[in-house]
C-alpha cells in the first residue's frame, strides 16, 4: 500500500514540512535501542502554530481502517496519522496511529492488521521533553508503555488529554523532562534521553536494568 512514502527525518524542518523518515533506513542506521542516537533539527516557530486538521490520511476513504474501526464500534476519528514506533528491541516500524473518542488504535500499514488498541480509559500519563523533539511516550502501567515519534507530536498530546476528559473527569497528566522512563514491554524499562545539540536535538535510547 502506498500509505506510507520513503521518508528522509523524523523531525520537522523549515517549511513545509516532508512526511517522517522510512523506518528501513533509521533501523539500518541506527540498529536496536541501546546506545541510539539519533539528530533531531530544531523545528520552526511556524510549525508549532500550523493548523490542526485531525484526519490527515482519509479515514473514512480507507476500507482496512473503517472495517478495523467499526468492528470495535468506533466511528467519531478524532485523529489520523503517519507515525513512528519504537518496539522492544529498537526498531523503529511504520504505523498508522488513529484516535477516537475511545481507544487509540496502531495498524500496520503495509499489512493492513491492527497492532495494538489502548482504550483511553488506560492512558495514564503522557511523557514528553522539554525540546522540540518528535518523540513522545504513552503510558499504559495495565498493560505496558509506547513510544512514538511524530511531526505532529503536540497536536496528538492535545487530543488524546482532550479525548480522555471527553468521556470521564479524569486528565492525564503530560510529564515534561529531558530524561524519563518507559516500560517498552512488561519486564523492559528503556530510558530516553535529549540534549540540545549544535544544530538540533540528540535523542538517545537505553536499555535499563531493573532494579
């Protein structure tokens, strides 16, 4: 499927900005989590004020995504995108990443499955740094964490936090530091790390031992 295109960064650069970089080429550049270490472009002012449109690949167009979607009795999309995620072991794989007023859902692109579902009632704490990086962490401490990377990082923090006060009196919490945890699977904790850089931002992901 033509979903995803070869992409050259994750993060944004001067306007407009381009799609995020092909996940074959981050992995073979960067291989598994420990030790990565990946530039970062400081984004523009501009970007950070760009209009906010939700859906940004057709949703209602896609037969895989509505089918996946109507099987679990979502219809309200709130936000639809490209996006970066990390897994176990480091890699970085291509995933669509749609939001409703319920779940947060992860399909595979290229294989047209869904990967994963997280209803919002799930969603704990949303972590982020203090740079302007792409990355950012959802919290799931029933089940275990997910990091992803997207240009459009803020936009998704905005939704899911409004999604979540939607449908309950709960807010989560959006965690800001330079340096934080995740549980990349049940018993694997990763620690991510920014600098600022000459240029840009370094992020750097690290296996950590439990204690």
């Amino acid at each position: 499927m033509d979903r995803f295109r070869p992409l050259r960064r994750i993060q944004v650069p001067a306007d407009p900005p381009p799609p995020p970089p092909a996940a074959e080429e981050e992995e073979e550049a960067h291989g598994p989590a420990a030790g990565l270490l990946m530039a970062a472009r400081v984004r523009r002012r501009s970007a950070v004020y760009r209009d906010c449109k939700g859906d940004y690949i057709g949703v209602p167009s896609d037969p895989c995504l509505t089918k996946i979607l109507s099987k679990q009795g979502d219809n309200k999309v709130l936000f639809a995108d490209k996006v970066l995620k990390f897994t176990q072991s480091g890699k970085m794989k291509r995933r669509i990443l749609v939001i409703t007023d319920f779940a947060l859902y992860l399909v595979d692109p290229d294989a047209d499955i869904l990967k994963r579902r997280i209803a919002l009632a799930a969603v704990e704490k949303l972590r982020v740094s203090k740079l302007s990086d792409n990355f950012f962490a959802i919290i799931v401490p029933t089940e275990y964490d997910c990091l992803m990377a997207s240009t459009r990082k803020k936009e998704i923090v905005d939704v899911i936090i409004k999604a979540i006060k939607s449908i309950s009196e709960y807010e989560p919490e959006v965690a800001s530091s330079n340096r934080f945890e995740y549980h990349a699977a049940a018993e694997v904790i990763k620690e991510v790390e920014f600098e600022e850089a000459e240029g840009g931002i370094k992020t750097r992901i690290t296996h950590k031992e439990k204690a």
